[in-house]
C-alpha cells in the first residue's frame, strides 16, 4: 500500500505529458498536458499537480536510442527531471519509453480518436503507457 501516488512524466520539448496512479498504484491516469513555457513555469505546473493529488513519488520516461544509449533528448529528459527532483525533493524515477509514444499513436487510432484531437493528448497518453507500465513492473516484483 502507497501513501500517496505516483506521477508519471513524458518529457518533451514542447509538452509534457502527466498521469497519475490511483492511490493503491495499480492504474495509470491521464491528468493533463502541460504546455511546455520555461523550466520555472513548467516546474511550478507539475508542484501544483504534486500538491493536489499528494504525490510522493515520480516516474519519468526516457528517451533512448534504439541500441539502448542515451542520446540528446535523454540528457535533456535527466537535467529536466533532476532539477524538478531539486525543487520538490521527490525522487525521480526513470522508465525506458522506447516505444510509448508509438503505443499511443496506437491506441489512439484504435480508439478512433482523429489526428488533429491524437495531437493534444498523445503525450498525457504517452505518460500513462509509461506509468502503467512502471506500475505493473512493480507489482510482479
């Protein structure tokens, strides 16, 4: 049992995609996608989402290469995350996020979701795939 939940982070340039456990951390919810504007601005979105929905702990994706090596967005995922990590003093977690983005795009044309709308909540979508993920990992441990 958790006392409090989990957030799962899908860092991008532009957005990040944010989902949230369920207090028992058995599933994965989209919250929102947050508009990527500065480090400070995007950093005091998530604490407010931290505060709200009592998060004790955070899940990023990681962007790697196909062969496992981290490329550029990688370490700019890890100096994003260790500085959200710096100023909320919750640990961040990292989940290999390969192919989350695709299952997305997936799910969301099996859902019959229309490209134009996939646009606005493929990361939030992208963010739960990561998290669940995480979440089912932990529970077969």
């Amino acid at each position: 049992m958790l006392d409090g939940r989990i957030m799962g982070l899908d860092v991008g340039d532009k957005t990040i995609g944010v989902a949230v456990s369920d207090l028992m951390g058995l599933t994965a919810q989209g919250v929102k996608t947050v508009r990527r504007v500065g480090k400070k601005k995007d950093i005091e979105a998530l604490k407010e989402i931290i505060a709200e929905r009592q998060v004790n702990k955070i899940v990023s994706g990681l962007p790697k290469n196909m062969n496992g090596t981290l490329g550029p967005q990688g370490e700019k995922v890890i100096k994003f995350c260790d500085l959200l990590q710096e100023q909320t003093g919750i640990k961040v977690e990292y989940w290999d996020e390969r192919l989350s983005t695709v299952a997305a795009e997936r799910t969301l044309i099996e859902g019959n979701v229309r490209r134009e709308n996939r646009k606005s909540v493929i990361d939030m979508v992208a963010a739960v795939i990561i998290l669940q993920g995480y979440l089912d990992r932990q529970r077969n441990f």
